[in-house]
C-alpha cells in the first residue's frame, strides 16, 4: 500500500509515521476524512505480505515458570553454607529462620524464571516472549498470601488469553503453569503450547542453527519422541 507524499513521492507508510500535524488535521477536518485514514490504517494492517508490515503478526507467547517453593526446593536451601546448622533455639528465632529460607528459595526460583526468559529472547528474538508475574513479584506482590496470589493469577489467565501461546518452563510444571496453560486451551481455538519443562529442554537451546522458534521446538520435540 503507497500513500502520495507531499512531494510528489509514492513510498509506503508505516502506522507510526503519519505525522502529528497531519493527525491533527484529520482530528479537526471532517469526519469522511478520519474515516477515510481509518480504513486506510485498517488495510495496512491486514497486508502482512509487506514486508515493512509484516511484524503485525509477530507471535507472543507467555512464558510460564514455577514460582512458590516446594519442600524439595526449601531443603536445598537450607543445605547452603547460610542456613546449615538448622533453626536457632527459639520460637521467634526459628520463625525468621524458616521466612528467611521461603524467602530466599522464592527468589531462587524467579531468578532461574528470568534467566530462561532471557535466554529464550536471545536465541529467538523475532518472537516475543512475555512474562508480567516477573514484574508483579518483583514490584512486591507477595506470592506466599493467597488473596495477592490469586489476584496475580487471575491477571495471568488475562494476559494468557490474549497470547497466542504459552510456553512453559522450568523442572516441574506447578498449579499456576497448569492453570495459565488450560486457561489459554479454553479461550482460544488456535493456541500453542510449548512444553519445555525439563533440563534436557534448556541444554538444546544451545543449538538452535538460526531457526524460529516454532520450528527449532518441532525439531527438539522430534528428536525427543525418536530417543535421539
């Protein structure tokens, strides 16, 4: 789609670069006249076959990655240097001493989160990947109060929805992951689901030889049902 420039050029225009005195005198000019570019714009999205417009239908995908602590998780915490030698003598003393270790075992686990969010960005960045739970714990929602937890997964499930798949991550898949991912199945005809729960999944992102990332995930998913 080429729109006539003011000198006398035809070069196609992107959404971003009608200028703001132009926008203001559509905004002031008749109502034909902003309808006009309305349908304009609305064409100019649909042709995805340009090549300047084809980012209109860049794939989002949520990704999803176990948060609260299990017990398995708080035990090897408490195997660090800091915490060996187990609680100190005192109702009080002890009570800090297990916050301390739900605590650090949290943030354990949302540092492995970003550090797979990270990853998946730079091997693959013509998809997005978008995680907004990262922000709210990191913003101070609390994860361990069950009225807040719910609140951020009910914004999750939101987010989910308008996704057009989930990725999930991590070595287990938690309550919240099986509840964002069957949240998307339900609200959407099409939607993907990227299990890459698991080591062997974070090792093969090594190799990924320049692939998208539906592709590179086919060929891992292959490889992995051939025992290869």
């Amino acid at each position: 789609m080429t729109a006539n420039r003011q000198d006398g050029s035809t070069k196609p225009r992107l959404l971003w670069q009608v200028s703001d005195d132009r926008l203001t005198e559509i905004i002031r000019g008749p109502a034909s006249e902003a309808g006009a570019l309305a349908t304009e714009l609305r064409d100019l999205r649909s042709r995805t076959d340009h090549p300047e417009t084809s980012g209109w239908r860049r794939r989002v995908l949520y990704f999803a990655a176990p948060l609260r602590p299990t017990e398995d998780d708080m035990a090897a915490m408490r195997d660090i240097e800091v915490f060996k030698g187990g609680p100190p003598h005192g109702e009080r003393e002890r009570k800090s001493y297990d916050i301390a270790v739900l605590r650090c075992s949290l943030r354990a686990n949302l540092n492995l989160a970003q550090s797979g969010l990270l990853e998946l960005r730079r091997a693959f960045p013509d998809t997005t990947f978008i995680a907004p739970w990262i922000a709210s714990v990191l913003s101070g929602e609390d994860d361990r109060d069950p009225a807040q937890r719910e609140a951020g997964l009910v914004d999750a499930c939101a987010v989910v929805e308008r996704c057009d798949g989930i990725v999930l991550w991590g070595s287990r898949l938690s309550d919240g992951m099986r509840r964002e991912m069957e949240h998307g199945v339900r609200s959407r005809d099409l939607f993907e689901v990227y299990n890459m729960v698991g080591r062997r999944w974070q090792l093969a992102l090594t190799d990924t030889r320049g692939m998208g990332f539906a592709d590179w995930y086919s060929r891992e998913a292959a490889c992995h049902h051939a025992g290869l």
